[in-house]
C-alpha cells in the first residue's frame, strides 16, 4: 500500500499516518495481565474438556480395547439404533428426567431463600456461622454424605425413626420405598448444593446500590418491599443465567448421588443415565454404546441451553450471551 502525503510546499511532504491498533489489541495491551490470568483456566478446559471430545469417535466405531479407536472398525450410526433398543434405556431416561425436575423446583429455590433471609441478619457472627454450616456439606463426597443418611434413616438405629417412634409413630423404610428414596434424594441434594448456592446469590446482592435501600426507607418501605421491590430485581439476572445452567442439565445426572443412595430394592426408580453408562460401559464394556449414550446427552444439553437462553432474551432478560 502506498504512503499518503499531503503536500504543504513544493518538495515538502508529511510522513503517512500511523496504522491504528483495533479495539482489540488495545484492549489486550490495555489489560494484559488480566488476560494471564485467564491462562490456566483456558488449559484446563482445553486440556479436560475439548481434548477429551476426540474420544466421541467411539460412538461410531466397534471399538476393540486390544485395536485401539483408530484400527477399530466403522459401525456407523449402529450404537446409536441400539441406544433406542436398550430394554432399561426409557426406564433410565424417565427416572434422570424426574430426579432433575424435581430438584429444579425444590432445590432451585432453596438457595435464593436462604441468601434473602441471611442477607437480613445484622448479626455478623451468627451469619459467618450459618453460612460455614450451611456451604460445609457441599465439599463433603456423596459417599460420606450417603453413609450419614444411610444411618440416620436407619429403621432400627437412626434418629429419624427413633424419634418417630418416641411419639407412638410407625417406623419408615425410607431408602426401599420409592416415594421416600425420591424425597430423600431431592432433599439431600438441596441440603448438599443449596448453601454453595447461596454464596452466589449473596455475592451478587452485594452488587445492588444501597442508596436505593435508603431512598426505599425514606418512602417507607419496610423489610418485605425492599426485598420485593429491590433485593430480587438485582439479582434477577443471576438468578436467570443459573436458571439457564440448571435447565442445560435435565438430561444429565452427576453419577456419585444417585451411586451413594440406590440399592438394589429401588433400582426401578434410583437407576439413571449416568448410574447406567457406568454399569453398562465400565462393568459391560459396552463403550461404544454408552459413548453414543452421553453425547446424545450433550447434544441435548446443548439444545436445553440454546432454548432456555432464547426464551429468557425474548422475555426480556439476560442471556449467557
């Protein structure tokens, strides 16, 4: 490309102008050590999550662990055919569809109560302790989570059906009865999640202005309209990109909670998607049909997020993007 110059005088020129850096490299030079710090996070997803994905090539293959996935043979969509004819395959798929929903209405809430209600504690001690106990449960494993409710629903030794039978109660056998396994499993993982939650919520509480608290005490407004009126507003947003998340993962279960809990009296009701990829493809050895399994999941997933994000911009709200 030529230089431009204007000339001034005979034999006098001006040099051309500097090229300008676009938005984006001044942008990375403005806050480059900011962008350093994004590093490690970008390897571990590269490295745990996208890396990974080459593995989706099993979903296609007759793959043979002594071959290998690439002298494996082509197979096609066949494990995908199969997926449909699985006996227990709609079984799995009804029960991780009912575990989820349920925990979206019942666990989904739970968090945003519990912020709004510690949020309106003035006592600092008692709130730094609520909140300890309350996020505790979440870095404890689902398998010592499964032994303490294991043994205090005991029929015989736990405290629950102690105390039931104190008051001239009838024992329950909660973990062999379906409808008791599935309360039980939607309230442990309300006890388990919901005060890691409630971290978020009160995080994004911090965020609203107080003048609006006062200007909202000038008027007259007492606790229950701030919190209507200004508290759940401001975390609006929040509360609609973890409700976005939560709606990408109905056909997806984490497999230690239901793993710790099931037993084989409540299979029929205890036995999801992720319980049966582990049966069928580690004890079986069915990978490629279990491949084919978890990324028809993801798809779907993808979809779940895609739609919820669409509806959530059209009502007028934030999106993931």
């Amino acid at each position: 490309m030529e230089a431009r110059s204007h000339n001034l005088s005979p034999g006098v020129t001006v040099a051309a102008e500097p090229k300008k850096r676009s938005a984006f490299t001044k942008e990375l030079f403005k806050n480059y050590d900011l962008y350093i710090l994004l590093i490690p996070g970008i390897l571990f997803f590269f490295i745990f999550c996208y890396i990974p994905m080459f593995g989706l090539i099993v979903a296609f293959k007759d793959y043979n662990i002594f071959k290998g996935v690439f002298a494996s043979d082509w197979v096609g969509l066949q494990h995908f055919r199969d997926m449909l004819q699985v006996p227990d395959f709609y079984k799995v798929v009804r029960n991780t569809l009912l575990l989820n929903v349920l925990g979206l209405i019942v666990g989904f809430p739970a968090p945003i109560i519990l912020a709004l209600l510690l949020n309106e504690v003035r006592a600092k001690y008692f709130k730094r302790i609520t909140q300890s106990l309350l996020y505790l449960p979440h870095f404890m494993s689902w398998i010592i989570m499964g032994g303490i409710i294991y043994n205090l629903l005991s029929p015989k030794y736990g405290i629950v059906n102690a105390t039931m039978r104190f008051f001239g109660m009838e024992e329950i056998y909660f973990m062999i009865e379906e409808v008791w396994w599935v309360i039980v499993y939607t309230l442990s993982g309300v006890w388990a999640g919901a005060g890691w939650g409630t971290i978020i919520y009160l995080a994004a509480m911090t965020t609203i202005d107080p003048s609006l608290y006062e200007a909202a005490v000038m008027d007259g407004a007492g606790r229950w309209r701030k919190i209507i009126h200004i508290t759940i507003p401001g975390i609006m947003p929040t509360v609609v990109i973890l409700l976005i998340l939560n709606i990408g993962h109905m056909v997806s279960i984490g497999v230690e909670h239901p793993f710790a809990l099931q037993n084989p009296v409540v299979m029929n009701i205890s036995d999801v998607i992720s319980t049966y990829v582990y049966s069928a493809g580690i004890k079986q050895g069915l990978f490629g049909l279990t491949t084919a399994i978890g990324m028809s999941q993801s798809v779907i997933n993808l979809v779940l997020v895609l739609g919820a994000n669409y509806f959530a911009k059209r009502l007028g709200n934030e999106g993931l993007w």
